[in-house]
C-alpha cells in the first residue's frame, strides 16, 4: 500500500512540472489490453457437453495466466 503523503507529493510534483498524467486500474490490468495478434483457447468441458462438440473462443482482449498478457499490458501502458 502506497503512503497518502507519497500520492499527494508525486500530485504536487506533476502539477509543478506541468506534466500530464493517466490513471490505470491494475486490478483488472490484463484484461484491458488488446491482443495484436489472433490467439485461440480450447473452451472448459461444460461449454461443450451438451453439444457433443469441442469448442474453441477466439480472444478479443488479454486473460491472466496467458502468456502474452503482461506483454500486451505493458504495450497498452
């Protein structure tokens, strides 16, 4: 956890500065990156039981646990 005194600091400093800031939720960092190229995961089981079919979801944005997501994020950042 970050100090308030350190957060009102680093405010103060960017205003001094004239710079331009962004906010950036990390609580859900990976899933607001967008993937460059076309990537394909197998479905769970229960997706496909009453089909009898495998499925397989293309991705629109990052998952965690993938390993282009960090990549992708920090592209994004």
């Amino acid at each position: 956890m970050v100090a308030w005194s350190t957060i009102r600091f680093i405010i103060a400093w960017v205003l001094e500065e004239g710079w331009i800031t962004r906010q950036v939720n990390y609580d859900n960092a990976f899933a607001q990156a967008e993937l460059s190229k076309t990537i394909v995961v197998e479905a769970p089981k229960l997706f496909g039981q009453k089909s009898g079919k495998d499925l397989a979801f293309k991705l629109l944005k990052s998952l965690y646990g993938l390993n282009q997501a960090p990549r992708t994020f920090f592209e994004k950042l």
